[in-house]
DNA sequence: GACCAGTGTCAACACTTGTTGGCCTACACT
DNA sequence: AGTGTAGGCCAACAAGTGTTGACACTGGTC
C-alpha cells in the first residue's frame, strides 16, 4: 500500500455509508429473506436513498453477494480430544449461529438459501468447502491416517443436525427448541454429533 | 344451500378446477415458496385463468391455507418394540416426505414456514399439535406410564433433526445427503432419534 | 477564485404483483 | 321453448418492485 500524504486509500467518506447499506441488508435479509427484504427497506434502515444501494453494488444480487459471505471459522479438530469432537462442535456452532455478529449472516444465509436457488447453491459451496473437510478426521477410534469413504456422509449428517437446531431455534422457533439453555442442548445433541463423526 | 332436487350435493363442475388449483398451488408453494410462487403461475399450471384462484379461495393467503393442511399421520408408537421407536419413526418419515403424495405439501410447509411468519405459526401448531403429543412415551426404559418433565425437549429434538434431513437431503440438497440411500439414512438417523426419544 | 470527482436526492421508468368488475358461455331446471 | 346461475375469460386497476437518469451539494486540488 502507497503512503505518500493522503492519496490512495484516503478513508473515503462513502466507506461508511457502505458499511451501513451492508449491516442493514444483513438485518433485512435474515428477518424477512431474499424476496421481502425490499431495496427500498434496506435503503431506509441504512438512512439512505434506494438508488445509493444500486449505484454501490450494481443490483440487488450484487448486494446480497456482497453482505452475505459466510465463514464458519471451523476449528482444527486435530488437536481436540477424540471424545470431545461432538461437543467441541456443537459449542462452537451455538457461539456462531446464535451469539456471535455472524449471527445474522448465518440466518440471512439459511433464510434465502430455502426459497432462492442462488441462495442454496451458496449454501453448497459453504458446506463443500469448509464443512465436508472437516470429517477427513472422521471414522472409529482406530483407523488413524486413513479418510474413510463415508466420510461426506458423516459430514451432512452432522451439517444436517446442526442446521436443523437452527431452524428449529432461530427460524421456526419451537417453544421447546427455544427453551433449552445452551448446555442443555450441548448435553443432548453432543453425543449424536460425536458418533457422526467419530463413530 | 338450496336443495332443489334429491342430491344435495351434486358433484358440482367446478369442483375439478378446484381440485387442479389446489394440486398446482401445493407444487408451485413447494417448488418456489410463498413470495415467488405467484398466482398467475399456479393458475397457468391449473390452466385457468388468474381471477378464478382468487373467485374460489378469496386471496392468495386463502389458497395457501387450503392447499397445505399437514397431516403427518404419525403411527402409534405404544406398540412399538421399545428398541424399535428410532427406526419406525425414521421410517415414517422418509416414506412421507420423500415419496407419499403429501410430500408436495410438506416441501411447501417447510419452504413458506421459512420466510412467512404466517407459515412458520401454522409449524409450530403442527409441531405442538402432532409431535410433541409423540414424546408422551419417552424417557428412560424402566419409567413406564410417567411422561418424563423433558418430554417437550426431547421431541424438539427429534424434530430438529428431521427438518434438518428433510433440508439437507430436499430442499438445500446437499450432495452426500441426497446420495444417501434409504437404508443408509435409517441405519445413521435411527439410534439418535432413538436416543433422543428413550434414552 | 475555478474545477472536479465523490456523494447524495428526486422523480420517474418499466415491470410484476394481487385483486376486481364486466361480459360471455354452457348447463339444469320449469 | 326460456331462464337463472355457476363457471370461465378478458381487461384493467392500484400498489409495490428493481433500476435509471438528471440534477444538487460537498470536499479537496489546481
């Protein structure tokens, strides 16, 4: 990066009314989805006028494109504990889905991958590249080294399980999905997770 | 109201198209969701004209009323083998959704209740309704004739992972989910719903 | 001062949505 | 015959959508 007085990368003053279009889009589309979360909505919750939102990122795709970009931050597994994979897991996703500011991407992200093809082909891709890796350490206690061949398998059960807890509590909100305190869910949903993993 | 002649309720000739309506709304609900299943496609797959869907069901809102009404038919599990109730429930299940003739209306059930707030009350009562009663039998072996106080959790649970198949393999789908066989799914997905029910 | 790109607003476009009223047709009845 | 009514199509409405272009205000550089 050049440094010369101001140039280059002087702070532009749109900057932040980037970083409002893109919060409040996140917001938008994880409360009502693709289709709902109107332009005109996002413009007015970022304080803005709906042309800003087009003239910034070309469409409302474009925009959805660029709020919603997922990183689910998997923790290496290698150096956890073989029986402590499941809860290790399920620990980790309860901090993203449902604390954590990615919270409303991941929402945003499960919302319109449901009714929008773009949506769930996104949604593929995430699970491909960052969930599916993670079983090359499944399979029983001792076949160390070797990547079983249900290892895909393994993996969408436990993505399967996992994104059906946030439906259920996020989503759909079941009284009693909604009811169970963390370590509730993290005693009852452990132990599945463990034996899809490490069964 | 009129009863003129002997047959008072004389197969009347709309009640075809009604029927054709119906069928279209429930595959366009399914295919594409709330928003983006319009009453114009659903009449265009029904070949009739647009102003009929709404001369029959009032509003758009009345014709997804009509159309999905879920009945998941669960069985009675008081029969059951008690080492038995994941597999049967598991079995239920993927023959419902993924082959019965109703598998249209769940698709749609699970796409609007997403996105529609009005769809995911109408889950939560199916949940409340027809689920939840199902975990009645649950709890530890010895416990016989006592509901357990964690009932509601556990069948939320059950629920949590089914929707969450149901999304991977249907809606989402997941490549290793979708390859999965039927068996396949029982033999992975049958001992954590059977822990979560009598474990 | 003049300039000029970045930032913003306003009004309007073209299109799709759910919904409505008018008019025509076919059938069941007397 | 004739007549009433349910079934059906057509054209249009008002509202809301994403998107575009013309115009106005800033801030800093010459």
């Amino acid at each position: 990066m050049p440094e010369t007085t101001a140039p280059a990368t002087p702070a532009r003053r749109g900057d932040a009314t980037r970083a409002a279009i893109l919060a409040a889009a996140r917001e938008r589309f994880a409360a009502d989805g693709y289709e709902r979360a109107t332009v005109r909505a996002i413009a007015q919750e970022a304080r803005i006028d709906p042309s800003m939102v087009i003239r910034y990122f070309g469409s409302k795709e474009g925009l959805f494109a660029a709020a919603v970009d997922v990183d689910l931050r998997l923790p290496d597994l290698t150096g956890v504990p073989r029986d402590e994979l499941g809860a290790t897991l399920v620990r980790h996703f309860l901090d993203l889905w449902e604390t954590g500011p990615a919270s409303a991407v991941l929402v945003a992200m499960l919302r319109v991958g449901v009714t929008n093809p773009a949506g769930a082909a996104r949604m593929q891709q995430v699970f491909a590249e960052q969930v599916a890796p993670l079983a090359r350490i499944a399979g029983p206690a001792g076949s160390a080294g070797e990547v079983p061949d249900d290892a895909p398998a393994r993996a969408a059960l436990v993505a399967s399980h996992l994104l059906g807890l946030a439906l259920t509590r996020l989503v759909l909100r079941f009284e009693p999905a909604v009811a169970m305190s963390r370590d509730d869910v993290v005693r009852w949903v452990a132990p599945a997770v463990q034996r899809y993993l490490a069964g």
